[in-house]
C-alpha cells in the first residue's frame, strides 16, 4: 500500500498529541477503540512501516499500522478534528 499524505499523518499527530480516545475502523474490519501517544516504525514481514503506538479500551498495548486505518473517528469531547477517512 502507498504510505498516507502528509495532511492526514498531521492529523495523527494531533491525535496523538492530544492522546484522544479514537475508534479506528481498519481495511479488514476490524474496530478498536483505544487512545495512541506516538507514531513509530514496525517490521512485519521484512519491511518496515509507519505506525501508531497505543493501548486498547481494555489497556491492552498495540501497535496499528497507519495504511492499514480506513478511518479514524475521535470520540473525546471538543477535539480538533472528529473524523478522518484515510482511504
């Protein structure tokens, strides 16, 4: 998959920054709901990738590969931004 464009990694930033409390909708439809503090490369396979570090609505530690989101919808209050539909 190519990587995201440079607007929607911003948003990730914020959203790490802010750690909100976000349901991702991922490509193979799997939901988690959780809040992420940084973003960081993983290998899987041999390659590496971008990713978001975090944990689980059940404090479960993961990491989520960024092109793997399809969406991102933020469920904390007065957010900078509510959604985000990366592709």
């Amino acid at each position: 998959m190519p990587p995201i464009n440079c607007a929607h990694y911003d948003f990730i930033e914020i959203m790490c920054l802010h750690q909100y409390q976000v349901k991702l909708s991922l490509h193979s439809g799997v939901e988690i709901v959780g809040h992420f503090t940084q973003t960081t490369i993983v290998q899987q396979g041999g390659t590496k990738h971008e990713a978001i570090r975090g944990v689980t609505q059940q404090q479960q530690p993961i990491d989520i590969i960024l092109t793997d989101i399809r969406r991102i919808d933020v469920l904390s209050a007065n957010p900078v931004f509510e959604h985000l539909l990366l592709g």
